[in-house]
C-alpha cells in the first residue's frame, strides 16, 4: 500500500468515526427531542447571562491601533507627564452667503452667538463661566476672539468700529495677550493680498475649553450641542451667520446613534431572513410538507447561538464594539446554511426509515461536513484574532464563539426540532403547518405522487452536466475564473488606498458629519487628522543643567524643525530658548541667577537660532549651567513669559527630569503622507540616541499613523494564516492532497477577487474591510467544503464529472439557498445610514458573489477535471451510498468523463 492509501485509509476511518457519533448524537436527541431543546436552550441562556458584565468601547485609539506599538507606548508614557487639561468644543462659523465671514456684521454676530454659548446652562444648573478653563485673566478663549481681547462682544465693540479694524487684528503676530498668532488656526479659506495681508476669510472658529468634573462637562457639552442642533441635525439659528458644532462627547454619541438609525433595517433583514427559512426550509407549496414554523424558529436558533456566543465574551471580559452590531446578520448566513445542508439529506432518505434512524444516517451524511466548515470558521476567526488591531481582535473572538454555538445547536437541537416537525407531517392524518394541532384535510393532503427534483436542484444540475460535458468547456470556465482574479491581482498591484475615516462610523445626517465636512471644505485635512498636528521632541533622564546636554537640546530643536515633514513656519516652541533670553535680562538681578551661574558659548553655535521668538535674530552668547539652574527655572515658568511654556517641564524632587520641545507638521491628506511623517519621525528618533539616550519624537496622532503603515501586512498575515488552517483541517478530512489543493485554490482566487471588490467600489483596506476578508474564510469554506467533501463521498469507481453531477444534486440546493440567505441579510445595510456599515454591503456583496460562483460553479468543474481519478475502492462506502441510484448514472456520465479522465489521470 503506497502512503497516499495508506493516509487515505487512515483519515477515512477517522471520518467514519467521526460521523458515526455525530449521527448518534444526532439520533439521541431525535429520540428525546424535548430534553434534547430544554438542555441546550437552558444552556444557552445561562451563557448569554454573561451579558451582565457588558463592557462596550468606542474610542478610536483603543480600537483602531496596534496597543503594543512603540508609538503607543511612547504615548502612553508622555501622557504620565504631559497632558491636555479640559475638553475642546468647537463651533465652526461661515458667512450665511457663502463670502467673507471677516465682515462688520458677521463679526458682530460671531461673538453674539459665543455670549450665547457661555450663557448656556446645563441641567446642573452651570454656565461655561463655571466650567472654563481659567487662566489668570479669566477663562482661556481659543479660537478668533483671542484677536479681540478676552472674546465677549463688549470687547468687539469697543475695539471694533469697521472692517478695516477686524482685519488690522487678525492681521497681527501676536494676540493682545503676547502669545504667538497663527490665523490659520482660526480662520479658514483664507485670501491674502500681494503683502502677504489677509482680506478675507470664508470661515472662523470659536474654541471653548472646559475643565471641571467629567459629569459637570458632560451635561454642558449636552446643552452646547442642543443650542446648535434639533434632533442630532444641525439647525441654523442666525441671521448672517452658520454655525456647526462638535463637542469632545459628539463622537461617542454619533457612534452609539448608529445603530439606532438603523433598527427599522435591522427589523427588515430579520423578517427577510426568517421569511426566506420558513418557505424554502421545506416544501413551501404543501401545508404538510412545508416547514414554515421550524424555519422560523431556526432562525431565532441562529440568534441564540449568538447570544450564548456573545454572552460567553462578556463574559471572559471581551469588550463590546460598534462591528459586533453587525455580526449576527452574518452569523444567521452561516448558520441557516447548515440548517439547509441537514434538511436535505435527510429528506434524501427513504421515508420509510424511523425518524431517529433517518436522523442518524442524515447526520452521517453531512455532519462531518458541517463540523469541517465550522472547525475551519472558527479556527480562521481565533487566528485573525492574532491581529494588533484590537477591534479585529475583539470581533473575532465574538465571531468564533457564535460559531461554536450555532455548530452545537444544530448537531444537537435543530436535529431535534426537525423530528418533531417530521413527526408531525408523519402523523395520521397529517399535521398542518404551522397549525401543528390541527389535522389536515382531505384537501391538503399531501400528494402520493413523488415530486421528484426541485426545479433549483434541476438548473443546477444541467448547468454543472453542460460544463462538465466537453474537456473544452471545462477548461474555458476554469480560464474565466483564474482572468477575473488576473484582473483583480493587476488592479490591486496598482495601488490600494489604507485610509481610515473615523467618520465613516457615524450616521450620514449628522451634526457631526456637517461639521467636519466644513472643517474639510474650510480648513482641509483635519477631518483626516492633518492639519497642523503638533508634535514633540521628549527628553528624559539627563543632566538638564550641562552645557553639554542644552546644546544637545538646542541641536535637537534645530534639527526637528528642519525635518521636511515639520512646518518651519509655524517655529519652535522652545522652553530653554525663551528661559535662556529671560535668564540674560536678568542676569545678576535675581538671587537665582548670578553671574557665575552662567557659562559662556559661541553666538553663532549650530542650532541656537531655532527657536528664537520673532524679532530676535542673535543667540545668546550664555547657558544657564550653575547649580541654581532648577531654581531660576521655576522661577521663568511663573513669569508671563513662561506661563505658555509650564506643560514643557516636569520638576520632580527638586530636579528637572522630562522636557519637551513643540513644533507642528506641514498639512497631510492622506494615509501615504502620513505614513512619512511617522518614518521619518522615527528616523529623528533614533538619530538621537547616543546623544540623547531614551529621547524620542511623539503626537497623538502617530499612533493611527501607524495603523496605516501595518495595516497590510497584518491583513497579509491574518489571510496567510487563515489559509493555513484551511490547509490543514482540510487535510484531515478531504484527504486526497488533489481536492485540498483545489479547495486552497478556490480560497485564494476568491481572495484575490475580494481584493479585486475594494478596487471595484473605491473603498479603504483598514480595519473594517480586513475585518471583512477574516469573516470571507467561513463563508467561503461553507460554500466550497461541503461540495469539496461531497464530491469525495460519491462512488470512487464514477467518473470525475459523474460525481461532480451528483455532488451538485447533493448539495448545490442547500449551498445555493445558504447563499442567497447570506445575501439577503446583508442586502438592507446597502440602505444604511453609516458608510462603515455600506462597506460591510459592499464587501459581502463580493463575497456572496465571488465565493458562491466558485463553490457552486467553478469548483465542481475543477474537480470534474483535476480531482481524484477514478478507483475501484472506496473507503466510505457506508456513508457514501446515499443514493441507491447512483448506478444509474454510471453509464450515462462515463463517455462525456472519458477526455477528462485520459488527460488528468492521477
């Protein structure tokens, strides 16, 4: 006996055993069909009381990014020292007209509408005044008015009579408090004339910053969001003026109303999906044969695996997403498809049979199937689960516990549904259905004549007999499915975008979305995270008062802002400078700062000049190096000059431990751009480590940058793996190495399509679509597995293409329907309110497509061409016989087999 029959032998006796205890099991609970549904709804009920510790998540930077990363650690760790005290609010106002919002009355009206808001009164009875973030002046004012004095209309009035006094004030360097002004922070669209002058402005901003308790900010926000908006919509409440808000709890709040938005779809694809069980469950002509209620009830069956599955996650601490919204639509796909795997072989057997034995032998038939699909499922889910991406992670956890639920329920309890519904249509007479108490008439029935096969099972069968029938025709379809993945591979070599739009989450009306989508016409790139974004150089751990290391910082500040990526314009915000120029008009005054306190350097030493404020062009010619150095330091951090610069050093026990120094990127609009500004940020980084040991460049907003950066190969991987455990479950139980390498083959061109399909509809490969191509794994193997492992269950001595006939008259029925029920559940989210949940549409859409065009057509063509040769054995002969007629066949499939067989003999 050569190795392969010997592991064919093997595994088939594996197989065989496999699927004698699951058509046990299966017979058990058709013999006590309610002990069998008490136990394992209990069952699952208690898993799903793991709903009490629900814990859901929705900030992006606890989703979206890789948690481990060396980005995210170094935030992390900045954030034990620097952080942003308040919540920003921010209101966005344009000209009503569309024009110049730096105007005599608009102008008036902006600082109307900011009186308005710091009059606004939560529900705990507190204004902004209560809640605002104070500076010594009074409450910090960000945004436009800072041009104008402390922001109330008081201070408009007073220091504003015409146009060309609002154009005088934000034409200056500096606000009337002396901290630096950069206009476009605050204004947007603007034009400016021959000078450099800016004339005109399309839009302002007006920042309210609030520090107080989390409640108190909260409820405030609440009011703040209520006075520009009527049911979560923007509302227009001025004469010259439009005003758009966001607040810091608007995106958790538009996230969480998604789903909201979308119940009455949620509510449709549950009805069409129960529909579509109940009347091609059975025979949906007949009032006896038709299984109406049992479909219906396998649909909410599909549901409780969910909730025992979810209930299980909570259980174990997996927190909740907004993605897991969408699971169980795809899940009922998954899961009615084995409903209709079971419900066809066992209607294939003779009636005659009891129903507990036609429960067994059914079970025989299919079971090991079922068990394959869902083994692989669940094994591709934990492996994507491998990803960084913790919103990936999380959604597979929740996908691959449903699986093992919804696999139990109907190994266990749908076999004991669907006795008592064949008890029923067995009875004398007859049981209506759904009206099981009811008898049937004379009328209804059922015929005596045999149906013979569906009209479905008939299409497809003559359409795998035609392609089948000639080598030539076989080979031409084939060559069809591997150009359509050509295409799609010379598609995606082209290029595919990585970005990720955290608004895409939210509902497509929105006040949210109206405000961003002004921030993008108005200012450009912040919607994508790139306007301006500050970052830091950090420096911890040293000698803070050596020459040595403050010409080091010097250099460092010197080379960040030379770096292409930095934006020279908006300068260097540099602590040590501005102290260091302090340090030399106070030289012998202040006890802390005597002469030999300072050491002498080079005024035109590399890098000094950076951080100069404007209107200083020479270095000074001294350090601050003497042992008063903390002391002197503390000291400039309380003057007014220092204030801006207090966040920019950590005293700790007397010594100064961490320091940073600000500047801000160039303007980016997109993930490639980004992804240079973290490469070479990390460059700078590393070029600093002898010097500056442990040093490093941060932002907030490198760690999403390095989402894009990772984002393929971590979809790479995840495929990679998934394919491997495709790979090798379906070599334990396919065996032959031919049909594994077909089924691989199906897997990957289905991919390659799929990739092919975010081509098509101009989406972003991130998180959600690779979320997406994990999930494409269960689906797929369900529609390529179970005719796989059909086609080697047929009688080996048939030809290639005999067997690929009966394979489809086995299971192309039920694939077919499991196929189109996955469509139908996805089909409502094309009219969803939330783009990410139109992406899952889009994305199932091709998978549905793509993966059932190949289970159904181009893999039983390719098994009737390069699957196992014909042989005299076979090793499953006790579960392979369903149909006593297959001799029948035999002949007429022989000759049209013949060309096939000659050419590709094992």
């Amino acid at each position: 006996m050569s190795p392969l029959q010997a592991w064919l032998a093997c595994s088939s006796r594996a197989e065989e055993a496999v699927a004698n205890a699951l058509g046990k099991a299966a017979k058990s609970c058709a013999v006590h069909p309610w002990k069998c549904i008490t136990l394992t709804v209990v069952g699952c009920l208690l898993c799903g009381l793991g709903a009490l510790r629900f814990k859901a998540v929705s900030a992006a930077r606890e989703l979206w990014v890789d948690q481990e990363s060396q980005v995210m650690k170094d935030l992390v760790w900045t954030e034990q020292y620097f952080t942003f005290s308040g919540r920003l609010d921010r209101v966005l106002v344009t000209a009503k007209d569309g024009g110049n919002v730096l105007r005599m009355e608009t102008m008036a009206e902006v600082f109307r509408l900011a009186d308005d808001v710091n009059a606004l009164t939560s529900t705990d009875g507190k204004n902004f005044t209560e809640l605002c973030l104070r500076i010594p002046s009074g409450c910090l004012n960000e945004g436009v008015r800072r041009y104008f004095g402390t922001g109330t209309s008081a201070d408009f009035n007073q220091t504003v009579q015409t146009q060309a006094d609002i154009l005088l004030a934000v034409n200056q360097p500096n606000f009337p408090d002396g901290g630096p002004a950069f206009a476009d922070d605050s204004m947007g669209g603007i034009v400016r004339d021959g000078s450099g002058s800016i004339t005109s402005a399309t839009a302002v901003r007006i920042d309210f910053i609030v520090d107080s308790s989390l409640e108190a900010m909260l409820a405030w926000e609440e009011a703040l969001i209520g006075h520009f908006t009527k049911d979560k919509l923007t509302e227009q409440g001025y004469q010259y003026v439009n005003a758009f808000v966001q607040a810091e709890r608007s995106l958790d709040d538009e996230l969480n109303r998604t789903v909201q938005a979308d119940i009455p779809l949620f509510a449709v694809a549950f009805v069409l999906m129960a529909s579509f069980c109940a009347i091609f469950l059975g025979k949906a002509g007949s009032w006896t044969q038709s299984r109406r209620l049992l479909g219906t009830v396998e649909f909410y069956l599909v549901l409780l695996g969910c909730i025992a599955g979810y209930g299980t996650c909570m259980l174990i601490g997996v927190p909740f997403t907004v993605l897991q919204q969408i699971l169980p639509f795809i899940l009922v796909g998954i899961g009615i498809d084995d409903a209709f795997v079971i419900a066809s072989a066992f209607d294939a057997l003779d009636p005659s049979i009891s129903i507990p034995e036609r429960m067994e032998k059914a079970m025989q038939r299919v079971g090991v199937s079922i068990t394959l699909t869902k083994v692989t499922s669940i094994s591709s889910f934990l492996l994507g689960a491998t990803c960084v991406f913790p919103s990936v992670q999380w959604f597979c956890a929740y996908a691959s516990c449903s699986c093992f639920f919804i696999w139990l329920l109907h190994c266990t309890t749908f076999c004991a549904l669907l006795a008592l519904d064949a008890r029923r249509a067995g009875a004398d007479p007859p049981r209506l259905d759904p009206c099981f108490c009811v008898g049937a008439g004379a009328s209804c029935m059922p015929s005596t004549k045999s149906s013979g096969a569906s009209p479905l099972e008939t299409v497809l069968v003559a359409m795998i007999r035609f392609l089948t029938s000639h080598l030539a025709i076989s080979l031409v379809t084939i060559l069809f499915f591997l150009v359509v993945a050509g295409v799609s591979a010379w598609q995606v070599s082209l290029g595919l975008s990585t970005d990720f739009d955290i608004m895409d989450l939210s509902p497509d009306k929105s006040y949210l979305r109206d405000f961003y989508n002004q921030e993008n016409t108005h200012f450009g790139g912040l919607s994508t995270g790139g306007l301006a974004l500050p970052t830091a150089f950090f420096a911890k751990d040293q000698d803070f008062r050596s020459l040595e290391v403050q010409r080091h910082l010097e250099e460092a500040g010197a080379g960040m802002i030379a770096l292409s990526n930095v934006n020279p314009a908006r300068g260097l915000q540099s602590w040590h400078t501005m102290f260091t120029l302090w340090a030399i008009q106070n030289k012998g005054v202040l006890a802390s700062l005597p002469h030999n306190a300072f050491t002498a350097v080079e005024t035109n030493r590399t890098g000094c000049a950076a951080g100069l404020p404007s209107g200083v062009t020479t270095c000074t010619g001294f350090l601050v190096t003497g042992p008063t150095f903390v002391t002197a330091l503390q000291e400039f951090l309380a003057t007014p000059m220092g204030l801006s610069f207090q966040d920019d050093v950590v005293i700790q026990g007397g010594q100064v431990t961490v320091v940073r120094l600000r500047a801000r990127h160039i303007d980016t609009f997109n993930s490639k751009q980004q992804i240079q500004v973290l490469e070479e940020a990390e460059a700078f980084t590393q070029q600093w480590q002898g010097a500056l040991p442990g040093s490093f460049m941060n932002s907030l907003v490198y760690i999403f940058f390095d989402q894009y950066r990772i984002i393929v190969s971590q979809m790479t991987v995840s495929i990679a793996l998934c394919l491997a455990a495709v790979l090798l479950i379906s070599a334990l139980v396919l065996a032959h190495p031919l049909s594994v390498v077909i089924v691989l083959l199906v897997l990957a061109l289905v991919f390659m399509d799929l990739m092919g399909n975010i081509v098509l509809w101009e989406l972003d490969l991130n998180s959600i679509s690779m979320v997406n191509l994990v999930m494409a794994v269960g689906l797929v193997v369900d529609y390529s597995m179970h005719m796989a492992h059909s086609f080697g269950l047929q009688d080996q001595s048939l030809p290639r293409s005999t067997r690929a006939e009966l394979a489809m008259k086995e299971m192309g029925q039920p694939i077919f329907l499991g196929v189109t029920t996955t469509f139908l559940a996805i089909l409502p989210l094309a009219f969803s309110s939330s783009q990410a949940f139109r992406v899952f549409f889009k994305m199932f859409f091709g998978i549905v497509v793509a993966g059932g065009s190949h289970g159904l057509i181009f893999l039983p063509v390719c098994m009737s061409v390069l699957g196992p040769a014909p042989n005299k054995s076979d090793c499953v002969e006790e579960i392979s016989n369903l149909d006593g007629k297959v001799a029948e066949d035999k002949e007429g499939k022989a000759d049209n087999a013949e060309d096939a067989d000659a050419v590709f003999s094992a």
